[in-house]
C-alpha cells in the first residue's frame, strides 16, 4: 500500500473501534487516481491480512 500511496498520494482513512468486544474497521478513501484496481487490491489484501491475523 505504501507505493500505491507515493505513486498516487493514495491516502486512506482507517479507523479501528472496539463496541462490545466487536472490532470494528473502517475504510474511507477517493478513487481519484489512474491506478485504481492496484489501490483497491491494497485495500482488499490489509483487509485480508487483518482477517488472517493471529
């Protein structure tokens, strides 16, 4: 994500929040680039990787 972000000032908002022991993760962010399935790749692999984590 860290390239996608300097090639295109890719620059999403995420926010986690703990409600009732239910993390709860938040993703805004413009599509406003050329480059828009390599950003939402990024975001759908940090989803992922949150997803898998142990």
């Amino acid at each position: 994500m860290q390239k996608i972000e300097k090639d295109n000032l890719f620059e999403p908002y995420i926010s986690l929040e703990n409600d009732s022991n239910e993390f709860v993760v938040l993703t805004r962010y413009h599509l406003q680039f050329e480059d828009k399935i390599k950003a939402l790749k990024a975001i759908i692999d940090f989803y992922i990787g949150l997803v898998n984590y142990r």
